[in-house]
C-alpha cells in the first residue's frame, strides 16, 4: 500500500543540518535507499518534504520511517491510493 510522508522541519533544525550540507546529503541517501520513494517533493518556500513510499508491512516499516523522520521535527503518515484504488475500494464497500 502506498503511503503519503510529510515532513515538516522546523527553522532551528533546518539550519543545523544546512550548515553541514556534506552530513546532510549523505543522511538523505541513506534514508532514501531505505525507504524507495516513488516520488519526493521538497517545497521551495517552506521547510516541508513529501515522499511517496510503497510500504508492504506497515506494523514495521511505518514505524521505522517515522522513528528516522521525527528527529527531524513534525512527520505524517497518510495512506493513499490511486483514482481507480479508491474507486475498487468505494464500490465494494456498497454492497
């Protein structure tokens, strides 16, 4: 199942980590060779991330992501689904 991963880093955290941007980049791979996201997107106007992850076993791999995530500052977990997920998944629930 996919999931929505947003990130939110607060200013203090954000400058920490961008006055070293080697130990920053390199703790990005590691973390994006971990989770696999489908996609990311990073806001240009705020301290904000999103990624898109596949997640097989949510009990563990949900809880590991948001253990590497939250020391960064404020992190959601959101699942998601495709147009025709979601449509699959309404018209079973009508019956």
């Amino acid at each position: 199942m996919k999931y929505l991963i947003s990130l939110e880093t607060p200013t203090e955290i954000s400058s920490g980590l961008t006055a070293k941007p080697e130990e920053m980049l390199k703790t990005m791979k590691e973390m994006f060779a971990q989770m696999k996201p489908e996609a990311s997107y990073f806001s240009t106007t705020r301290r904000f991330s999103v990624l898109v992850v596949n997640v097989e076993d949510p009990h563990v791999e949900l809880r590991r992501i948001f253990e590497s995530l939250s020391k960064y500052g404020k992190v959601t977990v959101d699942p998601v689904s495709t147009l025709d997920e979601f449509l699959r998944f309404w018209q079973s629930s009508l019956r």
